[in-house]
C-alpha cells in the first residue's frame, strides 16, 4: 500500500489550483462566444468561401479557383476547410467560430510548450506566464476575430510559427525537420497574406537554434539553409504569379509623405490590444512594449556568446518579429487610411505577441541577470522588482478594462448582426438597404442575387422567408398573448411624407430582446403584409424594471418610413417581434388604425 503523504496532496492541490488559474481565460471566453455567435456571412466571406462554395455546389471548382487571390492574400488552405465545413453542416459559419476557437487553444498550448523548453525554474512560474499569455491570447479584443468566419486566416500564421520553433527544437532529423518547416511556412503563406512572413522567421530561428543545440550540426544546418531558401523562393513566385494590388487600399507612397504618422500607426498598432479602445492609451503601450522589446533584444545579442541564453530567447524574440514585422507591412499598406485603422480589432492577433514575447523575454533575462550577479545590490533588486510589479499591474489594469470594453462590443455586434439576419432572410419582400450594407456586404444590388443563390443550394439557414405574409410565420404550437412580446406603442406622422412608429419587444423564451420587430399593414381584403423592419436598441429602463429582468434594459424600437410604403385607404397597422433563429414571428399588442 502506498504510503499518504499530506504535503504531497496540498501541492497537488495548488498545482491544480494554479493550473485552473492559467486556463481561466480560456473558459471565461466560452460564453461570450456562445452568447454572440450569430450564423451569418459577412462581408469578405461573400468572396471567400462563397465563390467557391458556388462553383463546387455546380461541380466547376479548379486548383484556380482555390488559390485565387483576395484581396492581398492567396486563401488556398482556409477554402479548402471552409468548403469541407459548408458541405458538412450546410454552411453553418458558427463552427468556423470553434474552428478559430481550437487554434487559439493550440497557440496557447505550443506558447507553453515553448516555455518548458525555454523558461527555467518552478512549474508555478510557467503558469504564471502562460496565465498572462492567455489573458491576450483569448481576450475579447479580438472580437472580429472570434465571430467572423473568415478570420480563422489571422490566427493560422503564428500557430504554424509556434509550431515551426517548436520542431526547431526536436531531435527529427535534417531531411524531415525541414520538410515539416516547409509545410508550415507553405500553410502560413496559403493562409494569409502576412504568413509569407514565416519563410523569414522560421527557417532563421531553426539554423541558430540547431547551431546552439549542437556544434557539429552543419548537415542540418545545410537542409535547412536549402529547404528554406527553395520553399521560399517557389512559394513567392508563385503567389506573385499574376498578382494584382487590390485598387482600393492606399499607395505606399502613404508612408513616405507622412513619416510621422507612420511612427504613430505602427505603435498604436502594436500597443492596441491593452487600449481599451482609446488612440493615447494604444500609443503609449506601443511605445513601451517597443522600448521593452528592443532593451531584451540588445541584452541578448550583447550577451550572445552565452549560449544557453541565446538558446532560450530565440523563439521570442522570433514572435516578438514577428509582430513587429507584421505592424511594419500594416503600417506601409494602410496608413493612408488614418490612423484609427491601427485599432482595428482583427489587427490585435497579429500585435498582441509582441506583448507576450516581452513577459517572456523579461522572465528569461531578469534570471539570467541574477544569475550572473548583474543586478548584485539590494536596492537594485528592490527596484527592478518594483518596476516589475508595476508593469503587471499596470498590464492587468488595461487587460480588464479592455476585456470589459470589448465584451460589451461583441455584445452590440451580436445585436446588430441578429438584426442584419432578419433583414437577410425578408430580403425579397422588405428592402433594408442602410443594413445589409453596413453588416453584411457593401453592395445592396450585388449581394441580393448572391443571398438568394445561396438560399438556393440550402447552404442557408434558416432559409429565406417566402412570402410577405407574416401570418405564416406565427407560432400555432404555443399560445402566446400579444402582451407578452410586447406593444405597439405609438404611430405618428413625423412629417408631411414620412410615418414614426415606435414601441417594445421581447422574446420570453429566451429572455431577451427581439432580434428585430416586423411591421406589417393590413386591409380588409387582404392579410398582414410585412413591409418595414425595425431594430430593437433604444434604452428601456422601465421595462426592466416592470418585468424585474435587467436583461430587458434595450428593448424598445422604432421606425421611420416613407408614407408611400402604405396603401391609399384604410389600413392596420401591426408589430411583431421576430426570432431569427426560429424564423418565427410573435404579435405585438395594440395594432394601430392608419389612413393614407
């Protein structure tokens, strides 16, 4: 019988403990990404996988095709995946969503992975930086990132990165290293535009790295010179090959004209991840993760005959670059767009390893400094574990105010997107121009066909309605009063040829507000008419607190439309609240007489 030791249970219990801490992160991202995940293409995604999508539904899919540029980037592996997952779930863009979800989770794992290999010291210590690692890495700032389909493009470069350092490290030998680091860098490439970056991160860091592992590696060091050199000239010429510059980005003529809002672009780039959304606040952290960045990078060189440092700081730095590098490319291609194009959230999954090359980075040179008695008098040591202190403070500080700042746009982005969905699916009987275009695709006379082509080949759902009578859609399993989705408050002439129509919508059966409210018109010859959909946002305090349900805090509507939209005569005026998911409608109480 084995013998119990109770010091061995309590550390077993705080190794659980601190392992529970490091992934809490990753757990309290779950529910954001259930609440506000929406099934619906948006934008790019008309392009990429749609086109595609058409073509394979039609059995005329070519190589051509699938590597076909858009915009600055060549999607061949992202087209492949995304039309697998179509055919298998009728293009249901919520498992894109896991997708993304689960290479975040490989990141997070090939960041901690790295640190074994490199980070000396106690087990609690790497948990401790992967914890800080995972507060970036699964943070909502990436929130166009988490509920955009398309998007699992930005995160596929640095996991192939991470994934390149770690087989760096291994003990595979030459041939099958650099063919593994080929694949990667070609995947990188075939993802996303800046995964062409690779080519010049990975195979660099691997010829050091087996360098510092071992003298007499030159045969390794030989193939991975080679492999590199030739992966990355076919790949370049290839994806060159008939290569056009997208018209509607800016010169980069951009960054010469205006140095100094280059200098401003690149640092708000790389410091937006901890701004909470603010200009300032993103260039000061951009500023000092640069300075941080660039002081443990002048320490390691420096000190570069300490092999074992090198050895450890190399992946770093190598994610650090690649950051930098990835801000330097935005930064000359997008500047001429003014600098609030720097905060755009999809960005942040390229910057935020910047930051977590820096906590890295400090760890393994802070050590290698006590170590070697760099530091040696106490007050220095006091001091650089003030500073220290304050920059982790300093850091979670930004991180929740950030977090919370994100979380409630992924919440309004779900609220519009819930909106834009109703209006998709009644795009055939009720024109809403102003919100497809902003939220679904820029081109309301393009994207129509595009929505019933779609809906054709069942690759939407649910699908289009297919009749203007809203009576069709009305719930006949359940009874529910009109009071109990809300009202039909008012309806007023706001002037000479335009109607205001205002009101509340609820659907109980989720405890939330209406995904959009339908308006429909009547006459005694004919049945309710859908012609106008209204957007339920508008504060409703009152509500909430007549239904003791803070969840109801925006659940009044309202709508202006033009007095033509009605007929001449006598009508009836009605409201429904709409549930996207269900594709059903719910009467509102108080339908209103109108004349025309």
């Amino acid at each position: 019988m084995k013998s119990f030791s109770i010091p061995r249970v309590i550390a077993s219990i705080f190794e659980t403990a601190a392992i529970s801490v490091a992934i809490l992160p990753v757990l309290l991202l779950v529910p954001l990404l259930v609440q506000n995940a929406v099934n619906l293409p948006l934008m790019d995604q008309w392009y990429t996988p749609f086109a595609a999508l058409l073509k394979a539904a039609d059995g005329t899919l070519s190589f051509s095709d699938l590597i076909a540029q858009h915009n600055e980037s060549r999607k061949f592996f992202p087209r492949l995946l995304f039309l697998g997952m179509a055919f298998l779930t009728g293009w249901d863009t919520r498992y894109e969503f896991l997708v993304i979800f689960l290479v975040a989770c490989l990141i997070a794992c090939q960041i901690y992975r790295l640190s074994q290999i490199t980070i000396r010291g106690s087990e609690y210590k790497r948990l401790f930086l992967i914890l800080l690692a995972n507060l970036l890495i699964f943070s909502p700032v990436q929130s166009d990132n988490w509920l955009w389909g398309i998007q699992l493009i930005t995160f596929v470069p640095i996991a192939c990165i991470t994934a390149g350092l770690i087989i760096s490290y291994s003990n595979f030998k030459a041939k099958l290293k650099t063919l593994i680091l080929v694949c990667l860098c070609t995947v990188s490439t075939y993802s996303y535009a800046n995964g062409m970056l690779s080519w010049f991160i990975v195979f660099p860091s691997a010829i050091v790295i087996s360098k510092l592992l071992s003298k007499q590696e030159f045969k390794t060091q030989r193939w991975l010179i080679i492999g590199g050199a030739t992966g990355c000239t076919l790949n370049l010429v290839l994806y060159f090959y008939n290569y056009v510059k997208p018209f509607q980005t800016p010169s980069f003529s951009a960054v010469l004209l205006h140095p100094f809002d280059a200098v401003n672009f690149f640092l708000i780039f790389l410091g937006a991840s901890l701004s909470n959304q603010r200009l300032e606040t993103a260039r000061i952290v951009g500023l000092v993760l640069t300075i941080l960045f660039g002081y443990v990078c002048f320490y390691t060189l420096r000190r570069a005959e300490d092999r074992r440092l090198l050895r450890c700081s190399i992946p770093w730095i190598a994610i650090g670059t690649y950051s930098c590098l990835s801000a330097l490319v935005t930064t000359a291609g997008r500047v001429g767009w003014g600098l609030e194009v720097a905060m755009i959230s999809r960005y942040t999954t390229f910057s935020l390893y910047l930051s977590i090359s820096v906590v890295y980075l400090l760890s393994i040179v802070i050590a290698h400094a006590l170590e070697n008695c760099y530091i040696k008098r106490t007050r220095t040591k006091r001091t650089v574990e003030g500073l220290l202190l304050g920059l982790v403070v300093s850091f979670l500080v930004l991180h929740i105010s950030t977090y919370l700042s994100y979380s409630r746009v992924m919440a309004l982005n779900h609220r519009d997107r819930l909106h834009a969905k109703a209006c998709l699916q009644w795009i055939n009987f009720v024109e809403e121009k102003p919100t497809i275009e902003a939220v679904i695709y820029p081109n309301y006379d393009w994207i129509k066909p595009k929505i019933n082509q779609l809906n054709q080949y069942h690759f939407l759902n649910p699908a289009l309605i297919e009749s203007p009578n809203i009576l069709n859609l009305v719930a006949t399993k359940e009874q529910h009063s009109p009071e109990s989705h809300g009202y039909l408050d008012s309806v007023t002439r706001s002037s000479e040829k335009e109607i205001f129509v205002s009101g509340w919508a609820i659907l109980p059966d989720r405890k939330q507000a209406a995904d959009a409210v339908i308006l429909t018109y009547e006459t005694s010859q004919s049945e309710p008419k859908a012609f106008a959909i209204a957007e339920v946002m508008n504060e409703s305090p009152d509500i909430a607190q007549h239904m003791k349900y803070e969840g109801y805090r925006s659940v009044r509507w309202s709508k202006t439309f033009p007095l033509e939209k009605l007929p001449k005569g006598e009508t009836k005026l009605s409201a429904w609240a709409f549930d996207t998911e269900k594709r059903q409608a719910f009467p509102l109480a108080n339908p209103k007489p109108f004349t025309r």
